[in-house]
C-alpha cells in the first residue's frame, strides 16, 4: 500500500494504476461501514484506491471541524489490511491552494433536508469529491446509503458534469442494535449511546406502516415523530422526511407502483450530537 499526499503523486500513480480502479473517499476515524465500501471496492476493481480528508468547506462555522475524530495510523492499519492499494492523504492547503475559489454548486438538491440546516455543505461536498474524481479519475465510486441524500447529489453531480463513472451506493452498516455505524457516534455518552437506536427503530416504524399498505407521508412522517418525540434523551429533531425520487423533494402519497422510490430519513440532536439515519421504501 503505497501513501500519497500531494494531488500530483495521487494523480500519476492512478493514471499508472492497472483498471478498473475503485475510489472510496472518506474522513479517516474509520469504522465498519467505511470498510464496506473497501470490500466491495476491492471485490469490483483491480485497483483501489482510498482517500483520508477532513473537508473543512462542508463544516458550518458553528461545527465540530476542530473536534472531529482523528487517527491516520489507526486508519492506515485498516486499509492495509484490507488490501488497498493507494491511500491519499492531503493536507487542506493541497487541495485548497491559496487563492482556490472554484466551487460545485448543486442547485436546490443541496438545499434541501441536510443542506437546509447546514448552509453550504453540500457545495463543498460536491467540490471536494469533484476534485477527488479529476485527480484519482476512477471507473467507480463507492458511497453510503448511510448519507442519503449526499448520493444524491454525488449522483446527479456525475450526470450533470459528464463525469462518466459508476456511482455505486453499499447499504447501511449497523451495530446489532440498530444505530448505524458513524466516527460522529464516539460523541454520545453511555446512555445517549443506550437511547441512539430509537433512531432506527422510528425509521423502522415507517417500514412496517409502508408494508401495511399505508401510502399518506403525512402519517408516516408523524408516527416517525411520535416514536422520536417518546425517547427524553432526543433534544430536538431537526426534520423527519419523505422524500421521492431522484430530486428529494417532499411526497404526499408515496406512489404504489414504478420506479420513483421513497427515502424516509431523519436528523436529530442527542445533546451535542447530530445523528442522520435513512430508510429506502420500494
Ligand atoms: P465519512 O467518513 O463520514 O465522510 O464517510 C465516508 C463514506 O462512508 C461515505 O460514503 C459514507 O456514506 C460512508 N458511510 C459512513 N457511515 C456508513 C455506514 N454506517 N454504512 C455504510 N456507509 C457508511
């Protein structure tokens, strides 16, 4: 496994590297769903190539950028093991030279659910991983269904801009008991961490009313609320959404049939920590 910090040396080695080549970008403080993306990359690719970057231009002023869980040789172990091949660590300064200001704006996909509470980070998501593309210009990238709505930007970014390379989504890994994997999820206190999966258990509430034939978003959205709302240690919740299709936007009646799918997902603050979770109805 070869480490790379600077965008010229990952650039020639991918252009060097045998293809297909898989690229899996993260925030390092890797966890289990961080390595599915790995395998899979590894399983689909000859080459595979992972990236390490905390993005500052997708944290809002008031957020945890300082704080967020750093360990490059805990991470570097990690990828090792699973055979990557090239890791890409830079430092900001590579990928924001002085004077950078070119940015991907994804128009009202960004604004909305995640994008609304967080002013600009979905343009710096879309720039960063645009810039990731350009240097590592992969067959493939591997995303989580865990940030639903990030894949449909990522998704739409590829189309719009020509960018020519598979986008492929790996589904949510969870602990057993539900609460999807996060590096953000080493902020909750032992019981904050006991309440957590009372996120998933909603999301799982509107599973079961889907499976039971009801279609009215309305009631998915307030019996998803109910199940938040019954749970003390959850402060406040940021938004409960169903949303259709490729453009998110907010259903009234799921669709019964065709291709559109339903994403119900949720934002809630437990104290200090902001945890997202997502379900697909189809
Ligand atoms: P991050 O380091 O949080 O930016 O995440 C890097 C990639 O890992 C993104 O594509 C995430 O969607 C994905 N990811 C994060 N958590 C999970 C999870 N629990 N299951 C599957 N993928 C995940």
């Amino acid at each position: 496994m070869i480490v790379i910090e600077t965008a010229l040396g990952i650039a020639q080695a991918c252009a060097e590297s045998s293809r297909p080549l898989g690229l899996v970008p993260t925030m390092g403080a890797l966890h289990d769903g961080h390595l599915a993306l790995v395998k899979r990359a590894r399983q689909e690719n000859q080459t595979v190539v992972a990236t390490i970057f905390v993005n500052p231009t997708q944290f809002g002023p008031q957020e945890d950028l300082a704080a967020y869980p750093r360990d490059r040789e805990r991470d570097l172990g990690l990828f090792r093991q699973q055979g990557v091949d090239l890791v890409f660590t830079p430092a900001v300064d590579e990928i924001y030279p002085p004077g950078f200001d070119t940015w991907v704006d994804v128009g009202a996909l960004g604004d909305r659910l995640e994008g609304a509470r967080r002013p600009g980070h979905f343009r710096g998501v879309a720039t960063v991983v645009t810039k990731l593309f350009t240097l590592a210009r992969p067959d493939r990238a591997y995303f989580g269904q865990k940030d639903g709505q990030q894949l449909a930007v990522i998704r739409r970014l590829t189309r719009d801009l020509n960018l020519g390379l598979e986008i492929v989504a790996v589904p949510t890994v969870r602990d057993p008991d539900g609460l999807a994997q996060s590096s953000r999820n080493a902020y909750l206190t032992p019981s904050q961490r006991e309440a957590a999966p009372v996120v998933y258990r909603a999301l799982r509430r509107a599973e079961e009313l889907w499976n039971n034939g009801v279609i009215d978003a309305g009631q998915l959205r307030a019996e998803v609320k109910a199940v938040l709302e019954a749970e003390p240690l959850v402060e406040s919740i940021d938004y409960v959404s169903v949303a259709g299709g490729e453009s998110l936007e907010e259903l009234d009646q799921l669709p019964r049939s065709g291709q559109i799918r339903a994403m119900v997902s949720v934002a809630v603050m437990m104290g200090r920590t902001r945890l997202i979770d997502n379900v697909i109805l189809e």
